[in-house]
C-alpha cells in the first residue's frame, strides 16, 4: 500500500508512522498541587511561574496539617503534577510535566 507523499511527509513531521503509529503522552490538566510556608522564595517564584503561565494550582502551607508537614518537611516547595513530584522549584520539570513551551 502506497501512502500519498503529503501524508507520509506529515507523519514524519509529526513523528507517527501510519503502520506503526504509537500513542505520544497527552499533556495533563493544569492542576498541581504545591506545599509551601511563608518566607520561601522559591514557593514564590513558582506561584509566579504557575500565574504566568494559566495554571492551576492548590497551595498548602505545610504548617496546615501533619499530612501537608510531612509532605513538606525535606523542603519547599514540593510541587505534585499527575506526572510526577518534585522539590524546588524547576521549571523545566514544570514544563514537560505540563505541557508548557
């Protein structure tokens, strides 16, 4: 079977090739929940970059509950996404993790 040279060329372009098409990761909701306490400025930058860029967020100070504190108590902030955590503030980790260029 032939595949018209606009639709090969597409396919390569976007990195599928038809017989062996392989599903690419769908990006997440922008929700991410973030554990931080007062005076921390890179809890501050990330909020920012969370702001900037239309992403929703949860913040918990980490004095709230023993939950949030435990969460919390290696440092902050500590940043959950539904692909995964990360303490401090990385904003590349945020990027792939949300989908954000």
């Amino acid at each position: 079977m032939r595949i018209p040279i606009m639709t090969a060329t597409l396919a390569l372009i976007l990195g599928v090739v038809p017989s062996m098409a392989q599903e690419r990761p769908r990006c997440q909701s922008k929700t991410v929940i973030i554990y931080t306490m007062q005076g921390c400025a890179e809890c501050k930058e990330a909020i920012g970059f969370f702001s900037r860029f239309g992403v929703s967020f949860q913040p918990v100070d980490v004095y709230s509950s023993r939950e949030a504190f435990s969460m919390g108590r290696a440092g902050v902030p500590y940043i959950v996404t539904e692909r995964g955590a990360k303490r401090g503030f990385d904003p590349q980790f945020l990027r792939q993790n949300l989908c954000i260029r």
